[in-house]
C-alpha cells in the first residue's frame, strides 16, 4: 500500500473545534513528501466498522520547516473526531504522499481568495508561499460562524505583520451579518478582477461565490476550486456512453515504473480493475472530487462517470479520474506515474 508511517510531532488547539497535527517527515521519505502549497494527504483512520481513508489539506507550505494539516470536528464524522479524540503527540499515523492540484497558477497577477471555516487550510498554505516571496498582491475574502471559530486568526495577524500592505483580509462573520452574499463577493473583486481567485468551503458558499465572480466576468479559467466534499451535482460522463460500445478486455496500467496488464469488465473503474488485480493505486474520496486517484491516459478512450476536478483542456490532455474512469474500445492504456 503506498501510505507511510509519520509521527506527530506536536498538536496545536487553534480553535475549540480545530486542531493542527504537526508531522515529522523521516529523511528517507523527504522526496515522496516533498509538495506545493494547496496539496492535501490521504490518511489511514482507523475505525470499528473497518479503516476509511480521508484527507486534509497541508496548512503548511514548502519552506516551512515542518508538514502540518488542521482538521476540524464533523458532528459525527469519523475521521475527524479520531483525529481530535484518539491522537496524541507521539504517535504514528498512515499517511499517503501529497496529491491534489489546487496550486497556483502560474503568474503574476493579483491573487482573491474566498475561505469559508476550514476551507482555509490550504488556502493559508498558498498564501505563505506567495507573501514576501513574490509582490503579488492578495486578498482574501474570509467567512466564519463566529470570532471564536477563526482559524490561523493569531498567525494571519503575525504574517499581516511581517508583510505590510501585501494581504487584505476581510473578515465576514455569519453571527453578525447573516451568510454572505453576492453583493460581499462583489465588493471583494473591486480591484482584483484580472486575478486568479482560489475557492475552499462548505459547498453552498463556493457555489454562491464561483456564481457570482461568473456572472461578473471572471472567466471559468481563472476559478480555482478545492472540494472537501462531493458538489451533489448530479454526475454527468465525460463523454457520451454508446451502451452497445465494446469494451477491451484487459487493460494496460503503468504503475510505479512498472506495466501490467489486468482484466477489465464493462461497468468496472479502472481503479477496480486495478484492486481486482492485486494493485494497490493511491485512491481516496472514489466519488470523483479529490484526485487522489488521477492518472493519465496514453491510448484508447476513457470515459469519466462523475469529475469534479479536470476542465475540458484537462481531459484533452489525458488526465483522468481512475476511480470514475470506464474503458471503452478495444485497447486502454494508462498511466499512474505522472510525474
Ligand atoms: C481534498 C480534500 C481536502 C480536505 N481538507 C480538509 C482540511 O484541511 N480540514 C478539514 O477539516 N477537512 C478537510 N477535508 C474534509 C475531510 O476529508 C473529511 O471529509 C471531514 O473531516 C469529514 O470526515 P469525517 O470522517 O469526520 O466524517 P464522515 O464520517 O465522513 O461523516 C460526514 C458527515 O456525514 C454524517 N454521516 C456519516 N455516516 C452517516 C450515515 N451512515 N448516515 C447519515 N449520516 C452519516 C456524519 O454525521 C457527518 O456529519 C478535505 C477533504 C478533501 C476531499
């Protein structure tokens, strides 16, 4: 399986729901766990009913110093109150390498980010990486139940310190004002409408906000957005299905420098056909919204029953979602070793 073994270095209470667990990557393991600002990890929890995976975004950026994801509590979820109630300073947690393509564009034009609760972690992680290291300038449009529930309130603070006049921040809070709106996302763009904006929070909220930067211009290519949680939305393939379309009976898969052929049955995911095989992919949410599980295809079509991730120009240029992706035609080959 390719998780790895780290310990927590130190846990920090950020706010009474939301927790900074510090790791400690071994130096053997430095270049699997090297990243960019805005990737998330994929962890083994351990549960009653059996082992879930789930991820959380670095808060962390490269330079740090030291690798850092902050969860905070979900009524009931078992993930996060694991985090929060069975771990301790000390002990090891299974952890895959960084994944994710929530990173910044290349450029040098001004930067909009729209956090709402912990949305902001990797949204914290791309702007570290970006003050003092560039002029670009940045706002971030920040939205939060009440003051108690800020995270990094004390370390926005500091950085806002450290860095005059290249972070605004304005701070929405839902106890005061209500949910925000579109006239707020509004005011926010003023100034900032030829940047690139960057979007993490609960669904409802980026909705509301990607809607409106739209209505206002902004075009799709300049919206990034993070999902902690699938959109809803109902899925739609990728392309059409012919349900009288062949299918190859096996496929090609390169994995981890090495190529093997496996069975494929029509209705199957590549990532199945893989498992069924005795591979062991990284894979995470299965619902087509984390890319935990993104490979790139070298022949033959694929099909993508649900993506939450890739624009056209993406799946133009091969990327697909394992878990959501059905091979049609006679020959599929693909590979998970992208980098
Ligand atoms: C790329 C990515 C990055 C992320 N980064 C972060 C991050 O930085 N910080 C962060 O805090 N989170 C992050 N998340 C979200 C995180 O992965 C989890 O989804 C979140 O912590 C909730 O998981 P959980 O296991 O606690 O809840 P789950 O067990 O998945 O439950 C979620 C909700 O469903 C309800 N539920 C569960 N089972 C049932 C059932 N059988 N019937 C009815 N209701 C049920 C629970 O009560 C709960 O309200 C990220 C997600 C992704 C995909």
């Amino acid at each position: 399986m390719p998780y790895h073994s780290l310990q927590i270095s130190r846990i920090v209470q950020e706010t009474p729901d939301a927790r900074s667990f510090v790791l400690t990557v071994p130096a053997d393991l430095s270049d699997r766990f090297t990243y960019q600002a805005g990737q998330f990890l994929t962890f083994r929890v351990a549960h009653a009913e059996g082992a879930v995976a789930r991820c959380y975004s670095l808060s962390s950026t490269p330079g740090d110093g030291e690798i850092k994801v902050t969860v905070k509590r979900v009524v009931g979820g078992r993930g996060s109150n694991w985090f929060h109630d069975a771990l301790k300073q000390g002990d090891a947690i299974e952890v895959m390498p960084p994944a994710g393509r929530f990173v910044l564009a290349a450029g040098t034009g001004p930067l909009l980010f729209f956090a709402g609760g912990s949305g902001i972690t990797p949204i914290m992680s791309l702007i570290k990486s970006v003050l003092g290291k560039t002029r670009r300038p940045m706002r971030l449009f920040y939205a939060n139940r009440d003051r108690a529930s800020i995270i990094f309130d004390a370390e926005f603070q500091k950085l806002m310190q450290a860095h005059p006049g290249q972070l605004e921040i304005i701070h929405h809070l839902d106890a005061e004002k209500g949910f925000a709106s579109p006239a707020d996302v509004q005011a926010a763009l003023k100034g900032f409408e030829v940047g690139h904006a960057y979007l993490c929070g609960p669904g409802p909220f980026m909705s509301m906000v990607e809607a409106t930067l739209l209505q206002a211009g902004m075009p799709t290519s300049r919206v990034m957005i993070e999902r902690f949680e699938a959109s809803g939305n109902p899925a739609v393939p990728s392309e059409p299905i012919d349900d009288a379309e062949i299918v190859p009976a096996q496929i090609v898969i390169h994995l981890e420098g090495k190529v093997h052929t496996v069975p494929y049955h029509r209705g199957q995911s590549i990532l199945e056909a893989a498992r069924a095989a005795g591979l062991s992919p990284n894979s995470a949410c299965e619902e087509g919204f984390c890319a935990s599980c993104a490979a790139k295809r070298i022949k033959g079509r694929v099909v993508l029953a649900n993506n939450e991730i890739y624009t056209k120009e993406d799946l133009d240029s091969g990327w697909i979602l394992t878990c959501q992706g059905r091979c049609f035609g006679p020959e599929v080959e693909i590979t998970y070793d992208t980098t």
